[in-house]
C-alpha cells in the first residue's frame, strides 16, 4: 500500500490514540506550557547553583546541554524535514531505519512515523508497531548520514539552479 492509504483500524496496531488536529486553542496551550516548563528548569538551575554551587550546575545543567545539544541538531531534523505539515501521519514525519545502539540511546524514536500514529504504544513496542505499518508510511529513511548526505546535495543542487 501506498502513503495515501488508511492508518490501520485499532485491532490491527497495539494501543492506538485516536488524535484529531488539536487547533490554535491547543497551540497556544502548548506553548504557554513550554514557556513554564523552560521557566522552572532556569528556577531550578539557581536553586541548584544556591544550594550546592555553580559547579553543579557547570556539570549537571549546562555540560549535558553542551555535549547534547550538538549530536540532537544532528538527530532532530531527520525527523520532519521535508514532510507534510498536514494532520496525515503516515505522511507528515518519518522512520529512519539506524542501529540498535541508536534505537535504545533514543528509545526507539527512529519509528518516529510509528510514534505520531499511535502515541500511546510504548517505546519498546514500536517496532512492532513498524513491522505492522512499514507499508503505509510514507517516507522510510535507511540512516542517518545518508539523510544528511542527500540534504547537503539537495541544498546544493537548489543553490546551483538560482
């Protein structure tokens, strides 16, 4: 089956979340709840600097960001980048196929196409979930220099067209 065919009924994948498109009333609730969250992580990274030092938070807030942040803007782009920005989830993310290191590293979220269908399927049953779905989705990726490797020739290529 091509990416235009049906998500599977409920019977046919593990826990489903039947998700509607939530609206701009969800959105800004989204965001008022990441303004706070990003608020109370700062609130405790001073309560932590007051109470036991800045060294602690040298290394336990601000070292992770800095060797994490790196490798995530690596990982994070092959998740949605050239996708759909449509509510269709067999189309609007994608699955990248990579190693075990990587899936348990990351908690199987590879099968990010997976993930956004059922949302309530937990990590550890994802691939599953993949091996029910894998001919519905509409992008599976082979790895992740590859997926970079043909966004730097597609970038290049659209740079050389002007």
């Amino acid at each position: 089956m091509g990416a235009n065919a049906a998500a599977p009924k409920p019977r046919e994948v593990m826990h489903l979340n039947t998700r509607s498109d939530a609206g701009g009333a969800a959105r800004t609730a989204l965001h008022l709840g990441l303004l706070a969250g990003g608020g109370a992580l700062v609130a405790a990274a001073l309560a932590d600097g007051a109470a036991f030092g800045w060294q602690a938070v040298l290394l336990f807030w601000v070292g992770p960001q800095l060797l994490g942040q790196p490798l995530l803007r690596l990982y994070l782009p092959t998740k949605h980048t050239g996708r759909t920005e449509d509510a269709n989830g067999l189309v609007n993310a994608r699955t990248m196929l990579t190693a075990a290191p990587v899936r348990l590293l990351v908690w199987n979220m590879p099968f990010h196409a997976e993930h956004h269908l059922y949302t309530l399927i937990p990590f550890h049953r994802l691939r599953d979930a993949h091996v029910l779905l894998r001919g519905r989705l509409g992008q599976v990726g082979t790895g992740y220099a590859r997926w970079h490797r043909d966004q730097i020739r597609a970038l290049r290529g659209a740079g050389a067209s002007r």
